[in-house]
C-alpha cells in the first residue's frame, strides 16, 4: 500500500523541497498550502496539492476530509510544517501580533495534529512529525514571539509523545538551525509590517538585525540546504523506532548540545557573542 502524507506550508523551503523528496521516494504527498495561487504552482510541479490555511479551522477540516476522500480514509503521516516569525523585542509586540504568531505556529499545528490522531488510531498506525527550530530550545533576542510559539510546540508534541507511549502512533520532532529558506525573507516582511521601530528604544538593535538577521548572504555558510531535512525526515517515517528529536545542521546540534552543559549565564555570553 503506498503510504500518504499530509504537509503544510509547502509553497517553498522545508516544505517544497520535503514534498518533492518524498514524492519521488514513492509517497503519496498531499502538499499543501494557504494560497491559490500557491497550490496551483504546486500542481505544476507534479504535486497533488490542495489548500489549507492553519489558521482557519473550518480549512484544516475540509483539507483533512478531502485527503481522507482521495486516499480512501487512510493517513501515514502528517508533517506540521507551516509557519513564519515575527521579530522584534517583546515589549515592541502587540498582543495581537504575539497572537497571531501562536495562531499559526502553535495553535493550527495542534488542532491539525488532534483531528488526525483518531484516524491514525482506527487504522492502527501513523506518523507525526512537527517542524520546530533550535528556538524551541535555546532563544535569541528580538525573536521572542517565535521563541515562545516553538516553545510550546516542543512542549506539546513531547506532552504528546509521552501521552500516546504504547500507541500505534510515532511522534518526531525536526529541530533545523539556520534553513536557505523563504523564512527570513517572510519575517523582513512581517517586522515591517508590525513594528515601529523608529520610536522604539531598541532603534540601534534593529538597524543591527536588518543588516545581519535578514540579509541570509552574510550567512549562507551557516544555513543548511532544505534537502539536508529529508534525510531526516524519512527517518522518522521510516525507523520502526523513530528518534524523538531530529537536529538537522551543525548550528542545531551545537546549541542543543552546549544548552545541555553549560549554566544559563555563559549560555546567554555565548549567544551574544554570536549575535
């Protein structure tokens, strides 16, 4: 039986590149994104591809009964991949603009993650795999919206893992560092968008994150390829005994490793010194 797989947030990055991957592996990949016009330039790739907005729940149920429709009322796998930061100090955010973060990062990924735990549970097996980041471990200043919103996607899926201990169910965390993604790109935007930094105290330090954080060609050699994620990801589809956390790129494994060693306070010297 060819497994079928459920990803959200693939109209570039993580997301495409995972989709494609696993498609020519032999996956039935239902690829899905937020956007129109995004799902139709998914299908002329060769994706079946089909909208779903994390943020609407009504959308996360009409794209989980249409793939149910066309796989014939089974699902391998979910990879919850969908997400964008928003940067800026905290006092500098609004609740709403911290809320939205949530609502896309946290709060879509578990009510998707809900409505497919009883399907896979009736079927006696399934996968679910969540897109965090180093962040969810270890934080950096002036992203601490997204900081937070990984955060409690770490402590939910392993809330999860431990709850479903005995199930068919297998549950894997990706952990990337630095992605050659759209992701920075995507929060130039949003930081635009949201923040009136001219009158914020924090003036200079944003100067300094708009000329190092979002010009990624200062940093092309510390990002790793979206294609380094799939190795991983297949793992964690593939292993009978899937690993709980998965670190892709050396930036991740070295931070999760010192944040495991070190006290906070030289934790916290070591981030500015690379800041």
């Amino acid at each position: 039986m060819q497994k079928s797989i459920l990803i959200t947030g693939c109209s570039s990055g993580i997301g495409l590149h995972t989709a494609l991957a696993l498609q020519q592996r032999g996956y039935r990949v239902f690829a899905t994104a937020r956007k129109t016009q995004d799902v139709a330039a998914l299908q002329t790739q060769g994706l079946e591809s089909l909208l779903l907005n994390v943020n609407d729940s009504h959308s996360i149920q009409t794209a989980i009964s249409e793939v149910l429709h066309r796989s014939g009322g089974t699902l391998y796998a979910v990879f919850n991949n969908a997400g964008y930061l928003q940067a800026g100090a905290i006092e500098d955010l609004s609740r709403d603009t911290i809320r939205a973060q949530f609502e896309t990062n946290v709060f879509g990924a578990i009510e998707l993650t809900n409505h497919v735990i009883p399907i896979m549970r009736k079927q006696g097996y399934g996968r679910i795999i969540q897109n965090t980041s180093i962040l969810g471990i270890v934080t950096i200043p002036y992203c601490g919206a997204y900081n937070a919103a990984k955060f409690a996607l770490e402590g939910f899926s392993n809330t999860l893992r431990q709850e479903l201990y005995g199930s068919p169910i297998k549950i894997s965390i990706m952990v990337p560092g630095p992605i050659k993604s759209k992701l920075r790109e995507h929060a130039y935007q949003h930081y635009q968008h949201n923040l009136q930094h001219q009158h914020s105290v924090y003036v200079d330090k944003y100067r300094q994150l708009e000329s190092n954080y979002f010009d990624t060609s200062k940093q092309q050699k510390l990002m790793a390829s979206p294609e380094s994620m799939v190795k991983k990801l297949i793992h964690a589809l593939e292993s009978p005994h899937p690993k709980a956390h998965y670190y892709i790129g050396l930036p991740a494994q070295l931070f999760a490793f010192l944040h495991r060693i070190l006290p906070d306070s030289i934790m916290d010297w070591v981030i500015r010194r690379v800041r």
